[in-house]
C-alpha cells in the first residue's frame, strides 16, 4: 500500500507539475503579445500627436504673423481714404486761395532730437535735397541732420499738395493706436504719404532717426505701388529700412485723384518681431521651424540658421535641392496648400508641416525627425514601463509557481487527497483573474461601458483591472462632453439662422413692392457670405412724388457688421425727409456713426431720391461703387466723384449730384461683393464682365436682371467660396407721375 500511495504521489506529482508548467507558459505568452500590442499601439498614438502638435504650431506661428501684417495693410488703407478724400476735394480744403497765397511755411527738417525723444511717436517731414534751401543744410558723416524748406523752388501744384498735406496728420497718426504704454509700438514703425509731384515724404514715425534728405519716389516700394490701379496693395519683399533701422517689411498703395496720380501711401515696420517668433521656435530636441517666402522659394528666417541641413544649403531657392520629395512639397507649399507631409530630409524620415500666411505670400514651415530624440525617448520611455509592467508580472507568476511547487511536495509526502485539492486551488487561483479581466475586455469592446471588472487579487492583475474600470469611466465622460459640446452648436447655429432671418425681414423682401404705383418698377436682393451679413439696402417713399433707394455695405463680416448695418441704415432712412439735401443728410449721419463707433467701423453708402414728375434722381456717394445707367441700348458706369466713407473721420462734409432720367431708364446699383467676387484661379469678376452681363440684359425686368447676374456670378466664381456679401438693386422710371393742376 505504500509503494501505491508513493506511486500515486509521483504519478499525480508528474501530472500536476505538467499542467501547471503549461499553465505558465500560455500566460506568459499571452502577456508577452499584449505587451507587444501596446507598445505598438503607443508608439502610433505618440506620432499621431506629434503630427497634430507640429501642425497646429505651423498655423499658430502663421496666424500671428497675419495679425502683425494686417495691422500694417489696415493703417496703409486709412491714410490712403484719407488721401484720397482731401485731394479729392482740395476746393473745400483750400477754402478757395490761389495756390500761390497758400502758407506752407518754410519747413524745418532736423532730427536732433535729444535721447529721451527716440523711439517715441513724432510727425514729420523728409525731402530731396533739390527742395532745400543750400546755405541751411547741415551735414554729418555725409548725411543731412538739418535744413530748411525753399518755398523759391515749390512750384504752384508742390505748394498746394504740401499745404494739403496737413490735413492727413490725424490718419497718420494712427499709429499712436499700437502704442503699448511703455514707450514702445507693436508691428508698425512708420506710416507715410509721399507727394509725387515733389517727392516730399510726410510721415509720422515711432523710431526717430536722423534721416533728413530723401526721395521715395527712388524706392521700390513707391516705384511698384505707382505701377498699380487704384485701390491694389503692394507688398515689399523684405528690404533694407530706407532710415538704416534694419530689414523691413512695407505695404503701399496708390491713390488715384480724377485718374492722376497724386502720391502713395505706405506702412512699414521691421520684421524682427516675425523673425524672432520664428527664430525662437523649439521642437523636440532637433526640430525647428522657418519662415518661406514662395515668390523667390527662399528662407526669410530659420530657427537653426547654423544647421548642416538641406534647408540651409539650398536656402535661396528650396527649389534647387535636388530632393524629390522636398521639391513636391514646395511645389505644394508656393500653390498655397497648406498640410503636413512625410519627406526625406538630410537621410532622415521627417515631418514637414505648412500654413500660409493670408496677408503676403510667405509661408511658416516647421519641421521634426521621425526619430527625434524626444519622440524616440517617449517611446523607449512607454516602451520601457509596459515591458517592466509585464516583467514584473510574469516573475510574480513564477514565484507562485515555485512556492506552490514546494508545498505539493511537502503536503504531497502528507496525504494524496490534500496535494490534489491544493493543486486544483492554485490553478484556479492563477487563471482566474485573467479569465476575468478577458470576460470584461470583451464586454467592454462591445460597448458595456457600465460593467465593472471585480478582480480578487492582490497583484498587479488587479491594477490592471482598476485600469480598465477607469478607462470605461473616461470613455464615458468623454461621450457625455461631446454629447454637450454637439447640443451647444447646434443651439448657436439654431440662433445664427434666427439672426439671419431678423435681418432679412428688416430688408425690404416683398416684391412687387409698390403694386399700386406704375411710374416705376424696383427689385433688390441680398445674399450674405456669413449667416449674417454687412450690407443693406432699402428703398422708401420719401413723400407721394419722391422715391428714395439706398445701397450700402459695412466693414466687416458677421454679426458686428450686422448690428452696425441696423444703425446706419436706421439713421440715413430717419434723416431722409421732403426737401432734404442728401448731402447734409449724409454729413449728420456721418457724425452719429462716428460717435458710438468703438470698433472702427466704416460704411460705404449711395442714395438717390427720384422726383417721379420730373425724372430727377439727387444722389449722394460715400466711398460706394458707381451706378450704372441705362439709357437705350446698353448699360454704362455712371462717373461721379465718391465722398469718404461713413463713420470713417469726423467732420467730413458730402455733397449731393444729380442726374435726368427718362421713361424706360433703368438705374443698377450694387456692392462690391459682386465685382470682387472670385473664382478659384483667384480672379476677381470684375466691372467689364459685370457691363457686359447687363447689356445682354437690357430688356429685363428688374428681377430678371437682378437674377441673370447672379447665376452668371455663381457660373464664374464655380466652387470656390464666398467671401463677401453681394447685393444688388435695380429701379426702373417707366413714366412719368401725373400732378393734378
């Protein structure tokens, strides 16, 4: 019986020790491939953010690029209005006086200013030397310091502009608005206008120099800006500061007087700001950004200026490396894509993010290895801590293993019954929890977010389990987050489209709109780029014989727009009255809008009254495109001199014209949302296309007309996107109203 019972305890020995052997061997294997899958899976997830972050830091670094440049473009825009404006009009601002008795004064151009003055706002004047008087000049090291102005050599048109001149002091001493109260300004050194018939340089400046003697009609910028049409923005590429200051960046534009050149106006600032933001770009351990400017393909600024890299090498023209794929993105990066791309770099697998800039045609690039040595160290790092994780696991395993070895031999020797029962306990003891943790990932994976996993171990099995109840808890939170963020916008695109319908009911929209009356006929239509939009029409009748009809489009888009709209279209319709001068109603309505206009706002406006017994239409135009007549056959633009804008600058006084119309004149009116609508060649639709598209029209009622010209808009503009509001009215005078005698 003894030699049974030991041979039983052997042959049950043998046998449990396989099994739990195998027991071993599954679980370690099993561990073994979920630590390759997370790894794996974690060194995907880390690339992803690492795309994404390098992405967003690309387009981050070019929206503040943007902004700093769109403060330049904005303040160059004003002064030219402005220019515009004053020598537009120079019998109002000369009050009449021969250009001989006009005061200009003997200038005095002197920049020794003590040091406590630099860097502080100043206004003034530079000039070419032939305009000075030669015993007062002073100079220094070759440089002018000091002269005066020789009025002897003004001729009479040099004198009237300079005189005129004084009156863009205000506009250009909008850059008193970018001062930071600390003595210093953000992103505009200097805005200016220069006369073209003296090359005298009126300018207001933030960093006073000693630079005297100068003639900007000598300098790019002034030479490419002449070239334009008025209204085109010139931007320069990077050039040498004309004051010695460093490299600048300067935005110029024409401004065109009864089809003359009178000057250019022009903001500069020094683009140490965008190379410094560019330059101070940190990725990883080896990444770096750099600054594109994809007219000439060659780097502004990089963040390793010093790198043995391809950038540096070929850095005059990215086009010229020789490396396909970097050469396919450029390619990209100069159509004006922006994206990021896996390419060949120096050998290396890279990434290679790119954005636009909207303003000029440079573009931020950034840049990082695939194997950095930040990327490579997070994964290591994950890499490491699961490998640890699941060591540790497995080494546990096996200490319970021996130690359950050790006592089947002790209690075996003891009795059969006691080793099989504590056999059977230990398996079950090991397998169970993964049997658990299995049962509750496949709960999981199929969507059980509520089922809790009960782990009964005191191991790491049961970490892994309190891991996987916070990971369903996580996924819940996030599922309730975004269930919220996705009810809150579509609450917000709910109101939008309430806005837009407020808006729309305060136009007038019900067609025919005076069915009672025959001596004439009149649609308009409105469609807005945004939910809502900035321009407005309307048309009212002023008394039982005058027709009013008003055009207009804010600055802007959207809901600031919008509310602004609702004003001054309240405002000019509650100041048009029987008798009215349109020009005096302007002039109020100009001064309220001014008053409450904290956001810098400005409306471009047109109204006309039509006496519908005479066939008169008074008209009034500030700052809108001209209308066209129909007269006979075929459309014309109607040329007539356009006021300053509304809201623009206080004390602006407008004039109202006037024009005959006949039974069968048709008169078309619109915004600029139609002539600048854009295809996706980025060509504009233009007044020639807008002529011929009405001529083709001529017999058209007004809403018919109005709807050929916005499906020959929509045909030329395809699929490209609408960026601003187009709106359009046509009046028709069909004859004339009878007056009882």
């Amino acid at each position: 019986m003894l030699s049974i019972s030991l041979a039983s305890i052997l042959l049950l020995g043998v046998a449990s020790s396989f099994e739990i052997w195998r027991i071993r061997q599954n679980t370690t294997d099993g561990l073994k491939g979920l630590n390759d899958q997370a790894a794996s899976d974690a060194t995907d997830a880390l690339r992803t953010q690492k795309k994404e972050e390098l992405q967003a830091m690309a387009e981050n670094k070019s929206s503040l690029a943007d902004t700093s440049l769109n403060l330049i473009l904005n303040q160059t825009n004003l002064v030219a209005m402005a220019a515009r404006e004053v020598y537009s009009n120079q019998e109002f601002y000369t009050h009449g006086q021969p250009d001989s008795e006009l005061p200009v004064n003997a200038y005095d151009f002197s920049c020794n200013y003590p040091p406590e003055t630099l860097g502080t706002f100043s206004y003034h004047l530079r000039a070419p030397r032939s305009l000075m008087e030669p015993a007062s000049i002073v100079e220094k090291d070759g440089t002018v310091i000091k002269a005066r102005l020789d009025e002897t050599r003004l001729s009479d048109e040099m004198r009237r502009e300079l005189y005129l001149a004084r009156y863009l002091e205000n506009a250009l001493g909008g850059i008193r608005n970018f001062d930071n109260g600390d003595g210093t300004y953000s992103g505009i050194g200097a805005t200016y206008f220069c006369l073209e018939s003296s090359g005298i340089d009126v300018l207001a400046d933030t960093l006073t120099t000693s630079m005297v003697e100068y003639d900007a009609r000598e300098s790019s910028w002034y030479k490419e800006a002449a070239k334009l049409k008025d209204g085109e923005v010139y931007w320069s590429h990077p050039i040498q500061d004309g004051s010695g200051r460093g490299v600048a960046l300067i935005c110029s534009m024409p401004v065109y007087v009864d089809g003359e050149l009178v000057g250019v106006a022009g903001s500069g600032g020094l683009i140490e700001n965008i190379q410094e933001m560019v330059q101070s770009t940190s990725i990883g351990e080896s990444g770096y950004a750099f600054l594109l400017n994809t007219g000439s393909m060659n780097v502004i600024a990089n963040a390793n200026p010093d790198g043995d890299s391809e950038i540096n090498r070929f850095k005059d023209n990215l086009l010229d490396s020789g490396n396909e794929e970097l050469t396919a993105v450029m390619e990209k990066i100069r159509e004006g894509e922006s994206g990021i791309t896996q390419v060949t770099l120096d050998g290396k697998e890279s990434y290679l993010a790119y954005s636009p800039l909207t303003t000029t045609s440079w573009v931020v690039v950034t840049v990082i290895g695939l194997n950095d040595a930040s990327i490579v160290t997070h994964i290591n790092d994950l890499q490491e801590n699961i490998s640890t994780i699941t060591q540790q696991t497995i080494e546990d395993i096996n200490v319970k293993i021996r130690l359950m070895a050790g006592l089947f031999v002790v209690i075996a020797l003891v009795i059969t019954v006691v080793i099989i029962f504590l056999s059977n306990k230990f398996a079950r003891r090991l397998t169970q929890p993964i049997y658990t943790l299995t049962e509750g990932a496949g709960q999981i994976s199929g969507g059980n977010l509520d089922y809790r996993i009960e782990v009964e171990s005191d191991d790491e099995t049961a970490l892994l389990g309190e891991a996987f109840n916070h990971m369903t808890d996580s996924l819940k939170d996030y599922i309730e987050n975004l269930s919220r963020i996705t009810a809150e916008k579509e609450r917000i695109g709910t109101e939008l489209d309430i806005a837009k319908n407020i808006q729309a009911s305060m136009l007038p929209c019900i067609f025919p709109a005076f069915p009672d009356r025959t001596e004439f006929d009149i649609y308009a239509t409105m469609d807005p780029a945004k939910e809502v939009g900035g321009d407005f029409y309307d048309f009212f009748m002023v008394d039982e014989r005058h027709l009013a009809i008003v055009v207009a489009d804010v600055s802007g888009k959207g809901v600031p727009a919008a509310l602004f709209m609702v004003i001054g279209k309240t405002l000019i319709k509650d100041h048009t009255k029987p008798e009215s001068d349109l020009g005096e109603v302007f002039t109020e309505v100009n001064e309220l809008l001014c008053e409450s206009n904290s956001e810098g706002l400005f409306i471009t406006a047109f109204e006309g009254v039509l006496d519908l017994v005479t066939g008169e239409l008074t008209f009034v135009n500030a700052g809108h495109e001209i209308p066209y007549i129909c007269k006979g056959n075929e459309y014309e633009p109607y040329k007539i001199r356009a006021g300053f804008v509304l809201a623009g600058m206080e004390g602006m006084r407008y004039r109202c014209g006037s024009m005959q119309l006949e039974p069968g004149d048709k008169l078309f009116q619109y915004t600029d949302g139609v002539t600048e609508a854009t295809n996706q060649e980025k060509e504009l639709y233009g007044m020639e296309r807008l002529r011929e598209i009405l001529c083709r029209n001529v017999d058209a009622k007004p809403q018919k007309l109005l709807e050929s010209v916005k499906e020959d808009i929509d045909a030329f503009v395809g699929e490209a996107l609408q960026f601003d509001d187009i709106t359009m009215l046509c009046l028709e005078y069909k004859e004339r109203m009878k007056v009882e005698e």
